[in-house]
C-alpha cells in the first residue's frame, strides 16, 4: 500500500449540495477499484468551509493500494460554491493531479428549497429563499465554467439527480463507463443517504450576524450548549417557493440553464426552462 497516487487516479465528486452526493458516494465507494477517503467531505480545496479538514497532503485521505485501486474518491459540496469559494478549480490544477469530476444536479427549484429548509433548523438563519448565495449553487453551468477554465470537458461527467433516484443502476454504469471500471458492482439495496450536518463559513457567519460582538464573550460551555440547543429545537414549517419567488429564481437563472444545454448538452426545459 502506498499514498503514493497516480496523477490522474483522482475523481472528486464536486456536488452539488441537496443532489444526492452523499448517497453516489456511498454507492461508489462500494467498487472494489475505488478507495474511499476517510471523510467524505474534507473540503480541502476550499477556504470557506466549517467542516474542512486539516491535513499536511491531501494524500493523506486515503490508503491507495496500487495492485487494487484505480481511483481514490472524494466528495465536497463546497467545491460548487462559487463565488463563496472562488479558488477551488484553481487550487486543484495548482495541486498538479488531473481528476475525474463527478457533478450531480437537480432541478434548481427543488434544490433551493431543501438547502433553505436544511439552513432553517438554525434559528438564526436570516437569508430570503431567493437570496444570490442559494441560486448561485443552484446555477450549475456558472459552477462548471470555472472547472472548464483549467480542465478538458471530458473530465467532467454531468450526471442528473433524477436518475439517481429512478434508474440507480443506469447512473452507476455510466459513472463506471467515465471511469473505466468494471460495471458488475452495484449495491444490494438502494439506501437514501443524507448526512449532511455542516454548514460554510459563510452560511454560519450569515446565522449568527444578529448576534454581533456578544457571542465572542461568552464561555465556551455555554456557547456548546447554546449550540447543542439549536440543533434540537424543532425546525420551523418548511417553506415552499411562492410564485413571486419562483419566478425571481426563473429570471436570474435562464440565461445560465440555456448555456447548460448548448454548451454541455443537459436539457433544463424538464425543469421549466426555455431554451
């Protein structure tokens, strides 16, 4: 065993946030020619969010084996999240590796709705559902261009979130395919998987505003069981998108959603898009 890794044996699932990530890891990581990273969601990349991990190499997430493994595979949402994270695409090409990238989307709307209603169970979450950070992890071919800047498009596999659901088994050999991997492994059972229990920077920076200077005094007990107490707080109603916003969402998000088609072939008019 060695950590030791060939250049391009590196495939990262790059999000995106509330699409299903968590489970296409999980279903991958089950290949026996991937090996797993310790974490799934290190962030190494970014600069912005809570949960990065903090290691000497980013080789060191994982136990390669060359005599079994063809890839080591990670998967961190913020790794979509320009511009809160403007230098992840970057910082990969400046690492010297040649990933896979792995990229799952949903319907714009849908997703939005279930990051915002995730965020709510912080009471201290103050952004509209409309706001710029929640549609600009929802506007993909914005997310995809930086990567296009460093990186051939035949890098990067685009796969759809409903199809995860509806077809597993079609998704995980095409997946399989762009990697070139056997296609006989698949799960047993179909788990949906949604660990997701960290927020960036940002979006903490965002809940706790309304506090000001005041949280930097008080002792770290009372600010462990402050935090223990949101987490367990019974969330308010989830939210749904009204007309109004749904259609402010709409606007600032067409232009993009037509260049998703032209540019990289996925056809948004399922979601309501005009193209």
């Amino acid at each position: 065993m060695s950590n030791t890794i060939p250049q391009d044996a590196y495939a990262i699932i790059i999000g995106a946030m509330k699409c299903g990530t968590s489970s296409l890891y999980k279903y991958l990581t089950q290949h026996p020619e991937i090996c797993p990273a310790f974490t799934k969601e290190p962030e190494y990349f970014s600069e912005n969010q809570g949960h990065k991990i903090q290691l000497n190499s980013y080789n060191d997430l994982w136990v390669y084996d060359h005599s079994v493994h063809k890839y080591v595979l990670e998967a961190s949402t913020g790794y979509t999240k320009y511009p809160a994270e403007p230098n992840v695409a970057k910082k990969i090409y400046d690492y010297g590796i040649s990933p896979k990238f792995i990229y799952i989307i949903r319907n714009p709307f849908d997703r939005i709705v279930s990051h915002y209603n995730y965020m709510q169970r912080n009471r201290l979450w103050h952004l509209r559902i409309d706001d710029r950070h929640l549609v600009n992890t929802s506007n993909y071919y914005l997310q995809l261009e930086q990567y296009r800047k460093y990186f051939p498009m035949r890098n990067i596999l685009l796969l759809d979130f409903d199809e995860l659901r509806d077809s597993p088994d079609q998704l995980l050999r095409r997946t399989y395919e762009f990697l070139g991997l056997a296609s006989n492994y698949f799960p047993e059972e179909y788990e949906v998987h949604n660990p997701t229990h960290v927020v960036s920077k940002i979006e903490q920076s965002i809940c706790i505003s309304q506090l000001g200077a005041v949280l930097r005094y008080l002792p770290k007990p009372i600010k462990r069981v402050g935090k223990h107490l949101l987490r367990n707080v019974t969330p308010p109603a989830k939210r749904i998108l009204t007309s109004a916003e749904r259609e402010t969402i709409y606007s600032k998000l067409k232009g993009s959603m037509s260049c998703l088609y032209h540019i990289y072939g996925f056809d948004a008019q399922k979601w309501g898009f005009d193209i």
